[in-house]
C-alpha cells in the first residue's frame, strides 16, 4: 500500500506543478513512462551438479502464460510442452516427463535475472522477489528517483541506479554477534531486467503436427555417445537435428503445411535389465583390482553376453517390445488425431535386438497368405533366372530350356538326384557337373526364410514366436520368446549394426534373397566406414558379387572436399603410372633396335604399331586392375528384405577423421546422434513413403 500511495502522491504532484513547455513535456513523458516487463516461463536443469535455467520455446511460454493469466493456475491445471513430451504441472510449477522417468524439474514465471558466479549464466530471482523488484523499478521510473536499495530474503542488496545499470552485490562473509546489515560490499552482480536483455537463446517451437513416430533402441550400456550421455539426450540431439534439416531440405513441403515433424522417442532396456539383481550378483565375484574399468565391464560390454543368455535375452527382448508398446498406446492417447505410420531405430546391440523382434513377429492370415502367393510367383521367376546363371556358369546354357520346361528353380536344382537329371535327359557328362556343383555348395547355409526354417524347432504361441539363436560357444542352443508388437512397421533403420555379425556366429551364411521381414517392408544398414562395431548385410545376400554399400550423399549436396580430392589423386596416379610405363616400354624398343638404313622405313612402321599397341594397353590398364569390377548401384539386385532397394549404406567420414582411422574408430560408433547426413536419410525414407520429396534431390541418392 505505501508504494502505491508513494505512486499516486507522485502523480498528484505532477499534476498540480505549472505545464511544461511541449518538447520538454514529452521528453519527461518519454523518460518516466512505465511499461511492464514480458515474462518468459524457465525450467531448472541439473548439468553435471549445476543448476542451470533452461528457456521454454516462446511457443510453450506463450501457452504457460495465457493459463497463468486465466487464474486457472490455483487448480492443478496440466500444460503440454516440448512437443508433447513433457508437462507442466502449473499449480506446483513442476515439469514432468511423460514417456520416460526423470527427475521432476522446476519450473519459474521469470521477469527478472541476475548474473551467477560460476559459469557467467543468468539465474532468474524467484517469482515474489521479482514482483518487489518490478514494483520497485515501476516506482522509479514514474518518479524518477534512483538509486534505490533494496534487500533480498537471503539479505542481499540490489540498487537500481538507472534503467540501464541495476547491481546486485553479494554479501561479506564474516558477521559478528550483534548482527549486521546488508552493505554494498562484496563482488557486484549484474541485475537484468526481461529475458530479452540476458541473450538466452531461446529455442524454436516444434510444429504440433506429427507426421510419423520413430521409437530408438540403445545399445549396450547406460552411456550412448562420447560425452557419455544417456539415451534420452541423444534420441533429443536427433529430434533437434531432424527439425534443422526438416528446414533446410522440406522448406516448400513445410510452406505448403503438406509436413509437420517426426516424432523419436527413446526405449530404454538397460536399467530393467540391471535392476534383476544381476548386478549384486557380478560383484560378488568381481576382482577388487582396476575397480573402474571392471565397473564398466560389468555394466557394458557384459550386455552382448547377457543377450546370448537365454534367461537375459528373454528380459530383453520382453522389456523391449512392451516399452515400444506402452509408447505407442500413451502416444495414440495424447494424440488421438495422429494417422501416420510408425518405424523403429536400434544403435548398436540394440539393432540387433529389433531385427530379431521383426524378424519373429507373424503377418496377418491374409496378408501372410498374399504375401506368400506373391512371393511364389517372385520366388520361381527369380529361382529360374539362378538356375540359368549356375547353368551358364558351368557352361550347361544349351540345357536352360530343359530345366525351365521342368519349372527347376534353385532350391529344386538343389534336391536334384542323379535319377532325376537322367530322368530330364541330362547326358552324363553335364550331369557329373551339375551333382558336383550341389554337392560343393550343399554346406550349411542357413536362409531366413519361413520355408526354410523347417529344420530347426520352433514353438508357437497366441502372442510370441519362438527363434533358436547360438550362444558364443556355437554348441549350445538358447531360445527365447520373442512378444508381437501391436502395429506394423514401416521401416526399420540399424545405425552401426553388428546384425551381419551375429548372424555369421549363429551359423547363418546366406540370407535368402526372396526373404522380407514379415510385417517390416523396409530395412536400411547405416554405418561409419570406421565404425568397428559395424558389418554390412548386403554381401550376405549376394555372395558371389562384391560392390561397395550405397555412398550417403552429404546433407549440402555433394562429396566432402577431401574425399573427391584423394578421389582425383587416386584417378593421376593411375594415369601418371600408364603413362610412364608406356614411354619407358616404347623407349625401350627404340633403344634396342638395329639403327640399320635398310629397315628405317620399316622401323617408323614398326614405331607406328607399338605406340598404336601401348595406346590400346593404357586405355585398356585401368579396366585390368586386379580390384573387383563394380557395378552400378541401380543394376545391382539385393534380394527383398528392403523392398529391391539397397540396404547398406556408409556415411563420409570428416576430414579429420581420415587421418587416424583407429583413433577415430570409438568416435565412428557413436556418431549417429549428430549426423546430419543419418538424419536426412531418415527423413527421406519416412517422407518418401508419403510421396513426399526433398526440394533439391541430393546427388548420388537414390
């Protein structure tokens, strides 16, 4: 009350002094009008045991405060914010994540800042102090005195010299008995007034419109990058950058609103897995030696064997498929309107986990019985074309008709006996050829397809499959329950996949090329060429025929500088290398022929021909290079477990990381979090299922 009638008593005075001239009239106006501060809504984040206040995006501060302006705030009013993600509970000013546990932060209507004394941030004061502070300053102003002192709950001083200059100044340590009052002693912090004068980078608002979800599987470990931060950072760095490039390549999508955003949420195993009692169990028997190291071991590494043990693998695979689950039911809850589709990520282990999810679940009746028919048909056109090139490989093409007549395909070819080739005809000497092809190449190869798994056990339930997988030893079997989940997927994405890998030490050599994911139509293999955890799928496929994985074209639009140029090196030394031993053969000849005036005419004709020959042999060196021949991506078939389109796909390492390949090697494994030129695939591959396209195709994709 005495500040408003120190307010009003101001204003009368005002009014009954003599008028001032005009200019000066509005210059004094100008000076002593009050306008009131614009709040923005903060949040407290704990960084390596550091408080630090966090901005909301101008679009969820907005929202807080219009329910804040309603005095709805007195009830327990729920605001969404961050996309969905989490919410603010407005009554206690408390934000809540919604998909995942984590601590409770706070949450604060800020006008007014100081700055702090470690790391040079803004720290907001508390909502009632900052409502003394702004009447305060509201005072000043209208009367235009300064220099006012005011004392902080924890006995601090803050004097507002003028509009532009407001300390805040710490108080001294020591006190006596008597006790003391605040003085202006001690380190002076600076006072900012609105969040716009503190320089906070404020983030952008996310679009409410979702496009697809994407829910991401970590690997081994707590820790998923470098900075040995948990699952939830990194799966947000990803969001972060799929909305960065959502801007930078759908900016005419966005303009036309045909695109929102995708959504990713983390799935988190490791901490179900760790709190079975597993871990009391391992320091039992844990040597007290190199404490840290076997403390990471214990909570990392030992994650690939806990998977191959058939108690372990069945907490995984379950906690997996039901969190993915649950995230899809809460998700379908807060977003009832949402009709796009939904694929899945896995990093490291935890793609390893996802192929065989996807690789266990069971279409339904009349799709299985659709798909199946039409991968009969697929499967005889593509097993005829097989048995032509065995056939022609064995030099047999003149017998391509027989076989087709018979409707041979490659697994019938397989099953031929003697009888049955003497049977079609066959003469006995095509016929030794043809049994001792099959008998070569009938090792074990182990082909994931429902046709022929037949040879292992399997068991079946309402709600789970049942897959045989081989623990490290290769002697044991080990099988787990593998749960269905409730929707379809429409792609699946393996960053730095050790799949191809596992899959060789479970004794599968060949993965057939008819094979589909039965409910997953779409499958990409994305690695760092110095990625050590990775292994391509491709070559499992099509054994016969080496070719490089699909280059990942650069998010800017072209190769990075250092590869076209070793790229362009590589092109000279080849040529400078022909060149070279083409002059010194042809300076060779004419060194060691007859200078004999008889034959001079005959010796330019000779010249003539061996410099026509060393043409035809440089044109020709670089086609006779013993590396192997590599086929254009568009000719190169591999199979149907991504739809006919390629599976791998290698990213471009950095200009620094092609100095050290091993020094960069544990960088190579976690750098997908980051990765613009991961994220733009993502996004392609989602949009495109859509119909919708980059605005600039990037050269090289596909």
């Amino acid at each position: 009350p005495s500040l408003f009638s120190g307010i009003m008593s101001a204003r009368e005075q005002q009014q009954a002094q003599p008028p001032a001239p005009t200019s000066a009239a509005a210059e004094l106006d100008a000076a002593n009008k009050y306008e009131a501060v614009v709040p923005h809504w903060f949040y407290c984040k704990i960084i390596d045991s550091r408080e630090r206040w966090v901005p909301f995006s101008t679009q969820d501060s907005e929202r807080l405060e219009e329910a804040h302006g309603s005095g709805r705030d007195k009830e327990d009013l729920v605001v969404p914010t961050s996309g969905g993600r989490y919410d603010v509970h407005l009554k206690q000013r408390q934000r809540v994540a919604v998909y995942w546990e984590e601590e409770i932060s706070e949450v604060r209507r800020c006008t007014w800042f100081y700055k702090g004394d470690k790391d040079n941030k803004y720290i907001p004061y508390s909502e009632t102090f900052s409502e003394e502070l702004e009447e305060a300053y509201m005072i000043a102003v209208t009367l235009d005195e300064w220099k006012k002192k005011l004392e902080s709950p924890s006995r601090e001083v803050i004097i507002l010299h003028n509009p532009k200059l407001m300390v805040h100044y710490h108080p001294v340590a020591t006190s006596d008995d008597w006790g003391s009052t605040p003085t202006e002693q001690g380190r002076p912090r600076t006072v900012k007034r609105g969040v716009e004068n503190i320089a906070a980078e404020i983030p952008n608002g996310e679009p409410l419109q979702i496009d697809h979800l994407v829910f991401v599987v970590h690997g081994i470990g707590p820790a998923c990058d470098i900075r040995f931060r948990s699952i939830v950072q990194c799966v947000n760095d990803f969001r972060n950058v799929s909305l960065s490039m959502l801007q930078a390549h759908f900016k005419k999508a966005q303009e036309q609103q045909q695109i929102g955003r995708v959504e990713f949420l983390p799935v988190n195993w490791h901490s179900s897995l760790h709190s079975t009692g597993v871990d009391v169990d391992l320091e039992r028997i844990t040597l007290p030696s190199i404490n840290r190291l076997r403390h990471f071991i214990n909570d990392t590494i030992l994650d690939v064997f806990f998977y191959n043990s058939s108690t372990y693998c069945q907490t995984i695979v379950d906690t997996v498929a039901s969190e993915m689950n649950r995230l899809y039911q809460l998700f379908l809850q807060r977003n009832p309107h949402f009709t796009g589709g939904v694929s899945i990520a896995g990093h490291s282990l935890g793609s390893l986990i996802l192929f065989d999810l996807l690789t266990n679940q069971k279409a339904a009746p009349e799709e299985d019985k659709h798909s199946r028919e039409g991968s009969r048909t697929t499967s005889s056109n593509m097993g005829a074309e097989e048995v032509k090139e065995i056939l022609k490989r064995l030099e047999l093409s003149e017998y391509c008709d027989v076989f087709e007549k018979e409707k041979m395909d490659r697994e019938a070819l397989f099953l031929c006996t003697e009888e049955n080739l003497k049977e079609m005809g066959i003469p006995l000497g095509p016929r030794m050829k043809i049994l001792h092809y099959i008998s070569s190449k009938t090792e074990m190869q182990v082909c994931l397809l429902d046709a022929l798994y037949s040879s292992r056990s399997h068991r079946f339930s309402q709600t789970r499959t049942s897959f045989t997988i081989y623990d490290w030893s290769g002697t044991q079997d080990v099988s787990a329950n593998y749960p269905q989940l409730i929707y379809k997927p429409t792609i699946f994405f393996a960053f730095g996949s050790p799949i191809g890998m596992f899959l060789t030490v479970r004794g599968v050599k060949r993965i057939n090329p008819n094979y589909s994911l039965p409910t997953c139509k779409g499958f990409f293999n994305i690695f760092h060429p110095f990625d050590p955890v990775a292994y391509r799928i491709e070559p499992m496929i099509v054994p016969d025929l080496e070719f490089e994985p699909m280059l990942l074209p650069h998010h800017k639009g072209r190769k990075r500088m250092h590869l076209e140029l070793k790229e362009g090196l590589t092109r000279m030394s080849v040529d400078l290398k022909n060149n070279l031993l083409g002059s010194l053969r042809v300076a060779w000849q004419s060194f060691t022929r007859a200078p004999l005036p008889a034959v001079e005419a005959a010796s330019t004709d000779m010249e003539a021909e061996a410099e026509a020959s060393m043409e035809k042999q440089t044109e020709a060196k670089p086609e006779e290079t013993p590396t192997p021949v590599k086929e254009e991506p568009s000719l190169i078939n591999v199979g149907r477990l991504n739809g006919g389109n390629r599976i791998d796909y290698v990213l471009q390492e950095k200009p620094i990381e092609s100095f050290n390949e091993y020094l960069f090697a544990l960088q190579g494994h976690l750098c997908y979090w980051e990765s613009e030129d991961t994220v733009l695939l993502v996004l392609k591959e989602i949009y495109q299922t859509q119909g919708i396209t980059l605005d600039q195709p990037l050269p090289g994709s596909q």
